[in-house]
C-alpha cells in the first residue's frame, strides 16, 4: 500500500497553507503547548477535519482530572463538538494512569483520544481510541503495523515536511470514519 500525507499540525496554525485540504492538527490552551490555536485559527479550516490536542509533557496523576476539564473548557472555547475526535499529547511521558485517568473524563463528556508520542515511549501509555506515532524514520510516508496505530506522524520541518508543519499518514478507515470536527 502506498501512504500519503494526509493530516498537517504546526504550533502556529497560518503557517498551514489555507489551500491544504487534508486534515489539520492544532494546539488546544491549557496543558504546556508553544502556543494554542485560537478560535479564528481553527476557522481558517472551515469544512475540513481538525484534531484539537492538547499537551502534557510533564504529566502528573493526580493532575491527570484537572487537565483534561481544562481540555474541555478549551474544546468548548473554540467551538469543537460534543464526540470529535481528540490528541492527548505526551511528547516523550510514560504515564499509564494520567493517560487513564484524562482519557475517563474526556470520554465522560463524549470525546474520543488518540495517544500521541515519540515511537520510543507512546506504546508504555494506553491507546485510549488509537495511537499517533511521531517516527521520523526519513522513509517519507509509511504506516507502522501495530492495530492501535491510527496515524504516524513521519516528517517535520527538519526532517522533510516541505513547510513550516509536521507531516502525517492516517490510516484510511480514519480518515473517512473517525469523528472529526469540521
């Protein structure tokens, strides 16, 4: 099977060209992000499948509550629905119960999560609703085997994205099944 990029995400969401049809990724306020998208960000993307994320790369269980209800109150701030499809963004954190415990409340108030992280430590934390992988393999674009792997992040401005965004594959039932928000 041949991959194709298919899902953009950059800190900053004007440095996605408006012209990009795919699916956009963007940073949610609260948790740690280098900067949150605003309302009129998400905006520029208007029709197309948006993954709101949000950051934690110091989880802390006993935080893991307190996060995601500031995920929720971000959700709300820009307008993504009840049930799209969420990141959970852990950078290179091992944090099985912080996982657990976000991923309860998110799901309590009808989102789903994707577990994102480096290859080298995303498969210590649960799955929660799929993977995204960051696996910068320089190959261009693959999907890693694993059934839980919905989406593998291959390529960054460093590393041949070919802009100022990171590049990722989505696995194809995704793309066309997955709740998105648009």
């Amino acid at each position: 099977m041949t991959w194709h990029e298919r899902m953009r995400d950059s800190a900053v969401a004007s440095n996605i060209p408006s012209s990009w049809r795919g699916i956009v990724a963007g940073y949610l306020a609260g948790g740690d992000p280098y900067h949150a998208w605003t309302r009129a960000d998400w905006q520029r993307f208007t029709g197309q499948p948006k993954l709101p994320i949000f950051v934690r790369s110091n989880p802390v269980v006993a935080e893991a509550t307190v996060d995601a209800i500031e995920a929720l109150h971000s959700l709300y701030q820009v307008g993504a629905p009840r049930g799209c499809l969420t990141a959970l963004d852990l950078e290179t954190a091992v944090s099985p119960a912080y996982v657990t415990g976000y991923g309860a409340v998110l799901h309590w108030a009808g989102f789903l999560v994707w577990t994102y992280g480096s290859a080298s430590t995303v498969f210590g934390n649960p799955p929660l609703d799929g993977r995204w992988v960051a696996d910068y393999r320089g190959t261009g674009p693959y999907m890693l085997p694993d059934p839980s792997v919905r989406s593998v992040q291959y390529a960054d401005p460093a590393h041949g994205s070919g802009g100022q965004w990171d590049s990722s594959t989505v696995r194809w039932w995704q793309q066309v099944h997955a709740p998105w928000w648009r």
